[in-house]
C-alpha cells in the first residue's frame, strides 16, 4: 500500500520570532516502517513533528502524507491520518474523564454514539487502560496518563502514529510497558526521543538531526553504535550498547 | 489558608462528588435548578427580615445528610469565605442606626438586623452551591448547564477550568516551594518576587494552552467540545425540584417561624 508514505522535500520553516528551526530536510518513510528521530535539545525535532499534521506549514519545501500534499485545506484530511502523541500527557488529555478524552477525536470525526464507544473500549483495551474508563485524568499516575494519552490517538485508527517523548519521566516498568505497547503496532511510527534505548528497540531506523537538518540516516543499530556520530549530537551510546559490566567492581584503594 | 491546604480542599470537594448517594445520582440539571431557585429566594427577602430565613437551612441540612457530606468541612469553608460577608455588611450598624425592638424589652440598631441578614443569607447561599458541587460531578453540572442553555464557549471554558485548575494549582506549588527552599529566613518571598512568579506562571500557561490547542486540533477539533452523556431527566428529579421548589415558595410566602410561634402561643393561651 503506498497510502501511508510520509515524504519531506527539502521543507524549511522559520518561526516568527526569526529562528530558523528547519533547514532544508529531505526524507521518505514508507508503509510500515518504524522511524526514530534523535538529536539534541533545540535540533528541531518537535518543529518536525509539528509539520507531520499540519500544526505548522513548512515556509517552503513540500509535505506530502499518503498522496496529499500538505497545504492549509488538506489539513483535516491529514490529521485524519496522522496521530500525535504529544510529549506532556497533561497536555494531550484535556476532558474531564478518560472516556470523554478517549471519544473526542472520533466524535470529531463525525461517528456514531455506539461506534464511538466500541472504538474507546478498544483503544483502551489496546493500551492496557479499560479499567480506567470513567476516572478524571487529575486521579491518574504518570504512567496511567501516558497509555490513555496513547489510546486517545489509536481511538482515532490514524495509518501512522508520531509520538514526541513517549515515555518521558515514567518509571522503569511503565516504560517497559510502553515499549511493548509500540511494537504491538502495525502503523508506520515515528518516535522522537532522547531515550536511544527505547529507540533501539522499537525503530528499524533513525534519523538523526542536527541543527535543522537531517545528518544521519539508516539502521538504527548502525546509527546507535556510532559512538563519534551520537557525541557530536550531544547524545551517547544507548545503555545496552555500552558494554558495562553487569556488577560495577568496587573500587580499591 | 496556604496553597496546599486550598488544593487539598479543592481535591476533596471533588472527591466527594464521586459518592453514591440519592443525591449524588439525581440529575445534575434538577440539583442546578434547585440550588438557582434557593439562592434567587433566599436573596429575594427584605433587608431586615432574618427570621423568615431560618427555614430555609432545611434544605443544605437536608442535601448534607442524605448527601453524606461532612458537615464540619462545608462549615469550614463557609467561614473560611465569610470575610467578603462581613465587610459588606459591618459598616450597617454605624450608618442604619434607627433603633427596633426584636423582642420584648431588647432593642438594637436595624443596622445589626440587616447585617445579621446579610450574614444568614451570605452562609445559606454559599453552603448551598457548596453542596452542588460537592454531590454532583462538576462535568456533570457543565453537562447540565449546557442543557440548560448556556452557550457551548462557556460551558468548554468551565470544563478547561476543572481540568487544569489541578495541574495548575501543583504548578505553582512547585514554584513557591522552590522559592521557600532557597529564601533562607523570609529574603525573596516579598512582594517583587512573588509578582515575578505571577508572571512566569501566566507564560507557562499560555504556553500550555498552546500545546492543548494544538493536541485539539490533532483530534479533530473545530469548535465545540463534543459529549455523549445524556442524563435522563426521571419522575424522582422532577419530584426533587418540584418538592424543593414548593417549600421555598411556602417558606418565602408564610413566616413560618412567626406562624408557628402564634399556633405555640395560641395553644399555650
């Protein structure tokens, strides 16, 4: 199916204020595919993102999701398509309980009562959070309000799922969850994060950016073991690539 | 009253309001009609009248109870507001000083009167909206109100308050703990400090409320906030609000504590 690519062509963006936060980035991710994007703080990741649904138009340069090129009046079209899962859970879940969040994209969407609720029993279902279904989000743990704010955008059946930091501040085992609940999904993903583990192993393969711009491009256990690449971006090699020994000896004097 | 204990009230008040009682499952719009009703009649009295009033405490008496609502904690919220009261009513007694007799013997300025009826109204009137919002879920009173009329901006607005007034209340915890912690012995918690958090506190919100924005937009969102609940308006809500309603009527229309003082006398003679 070639409905789900996701192509960047050269596409620049300057923000109001005069910062030039994407510098001509040029990539294609095809149907399926499981996509890392890593760099430094203030690289340009979230401006990336940002374009995937039309939140931000490039300045110049093209996007195209599926065959629609994004302009101001495809943007329904594409955010139809293209889930975010935005870093800050706080942020993504903004109704008073976890079902009215759940069902507020596919009421938007215009389905009906009985569809809607089948459609949040089964995201939630997906993301391990049914028993959740009428509590306010304030009464949720970090971890808990990371899965609903996942199964807000899978409620959606978006073909492909871009999520900013997903597992940012949870603990190790929410994490882990998290990790496992990614690759029980068959859309095309695209993860940001500084967590190049998580990266590692959820994504096929990584792009790395650097100041606007796309510097690295290719198998992710290729990208993540380049210890010389990862250090000028400020980022090191993932904890499992480090060869530490598994009990640190402790030191004699 | 600190931050922390106005979060810790806030967060019980809105724990409360998921019991399950004959209160809590009547129907948000008869509760919001009733509270409305009170609040219009109890206000509705002349400024000297304070008698006449005292019925009208059945009615959070009552809501309390069957509520199961701690009544020790809505009168301490009472008090806690009743400063807003007592300063519209204390210069009363200075400037109404024509004098009158409320029982054999005893005369005070009218001024004490109708400042002892701003107070009885002013407690009645705020345990009274306290109580609705304490046995019904606030998302259930915006559902109501919206079906009620109220147009569907306020009613989102209203909704955005309840959801983020907790993130935003741990927020400023943050800050001010953070503050405390490097203003050895009282430097840096003065007046400029403080205004400057204001400030750095109202950035990070519309910098949330831009994130928020935009998490809508990706879902979808073209105006109005979407919901699926539909209460069901039953016989026993309308019997509430019909029950309600006729005992303010008679309470408004009989001085019932005056009545009932003439049938004691009466039957005493």
């Amino acid at each position: 199916m070639s409905h789900h690519i996701i192509e960047f062509r050269d596409v620049r963006f300057r923000y109001p204020d005069g910062t030039d936060a994407l510098k001509g980035v040029s990539f294609r991710i095809t149907h399926g595919e499981s996509v890392g994007i890593v760099g430094a703080n203030g690289a340009g990741k979230s401006t990336l993102l940002l374009h995937m649904n039309g939140y931000l138009l490039p300045t110049s340069g093209h996007v195209t999701i599926g065959e629609v090129p994004l302009v101001k009046e495809t943007r329904q079209e594409i955010r139809r398509k293209v889930g975010v899962v935005f870093q800050n859970p706080d942020d993504q879940l903004f109704m008073p309980t976890v079902f009215d969040d759940v069902a507020f994209g596919p009421l938007n969407l215009g389905l009906p009562p009985d569809r809607v609720r089948e459609r949040v029993h089964e995201a939630l279902r997906q993301v391990n959070a049914l028993a959740l279904v009428d509590k306010p989000p304030h009464h949720l743990s970090g971890g808990q309000k990371s899965a609903v704010a996942i199964a807000t955008v899978i409620a959606m059946e978006p073909d492909i799922l871009v999520m900013d930091e997903p597992a940012a501040s949870l603990d190790p085992k929410s994490r882990r969850s998290v990790i496992g609940l990614l690759n029980t999904f068959t859309h095309s993903k695209i993860v940001a994060s500084h967590d190049l583990d998580l990266i590692l192993d959820v994504c096929a393969r990584c792009l790395v950016i650097r100041d606007g711009a796309i510097v690295a491009d290719g198998p992710s256990p290729e990208i993540l073991s380049d210890a010389m690449l990862l250090s000028e971006n400020n980022l090191e090699l993932p904890l499992t690539l480090q060869g530490r020994p598994s009990v640190c000896p402790v030191p004699r004097p | 009253m600190t931050l922390e204990t106005a979060y810790s009230d806030i967060g019980r008040l809105d724990r409360l309001s998921y019991r399950d009682t004959v209160v809590h499952r009547l129907d948000p719009r008869a509760k919001v009609v009733a509270t409305l009703l009170f609040a219009v009649v109890v206000v509705s009295f002349p400024k000297y009248e304070v008698l006449s009033l005292l019925p009208f405490f059945l009615f959070p008496v009552l809501v309390g109870a069957v509520g199961d609502i701690p009544a020790g904690f809505i009168a301490k919220k009472v008090v806690a507001v009743s400063p807003f009261a007592v300063f519209v009513g204390i210069f009363n007694p200075l400037f109404d000083s024509s004098t009158v007799s409320i029982a054999p013997g005893l005369t005070v300025s009218a001024g004490w009167v109708s400042f002892a009826a701003i107070l009885v109204k002013f407690a009645l009137t705020i345990s009274a909206a306290l109580l609705l919002i304490a046995t019904t879920s606030f998302p259930g009173i915006c559902r109501g109100l919206r079906r009620l009329g109220l147009p569907a901006l306020f009613v989102s607005q209203l909704l955005f308050l309840y959801r983020y007034i907790f993130v935003l209340m741990e927020e400023a915890m943050r800050v001010v703990r953070a503050r405390n912690m490097r203003s050895f012995g009282g430097r840096g918690t003065g007046v400029g400090v403080f205004v400057r958090i204001l400030g750095t506190l109202f950035l990070r919100t519309v910098e949330r409320a831009e994130r928020i924005y935009g998490a809508m937009l990706a879902r979808g969102f073209r105006g109005e906030v979407p919901s699926m609940r539909h209460e069901v308006f039953r016989p026993s809500d309308a019997v509430f609000v019909l029950v309600a309603g006729g005992y303010f009527a008679l309470c408004r229309i009989v001085p019932v504590p005056q009545t009932v003082g003439r049938l004691i006398g009466g039957l005493a003679g």
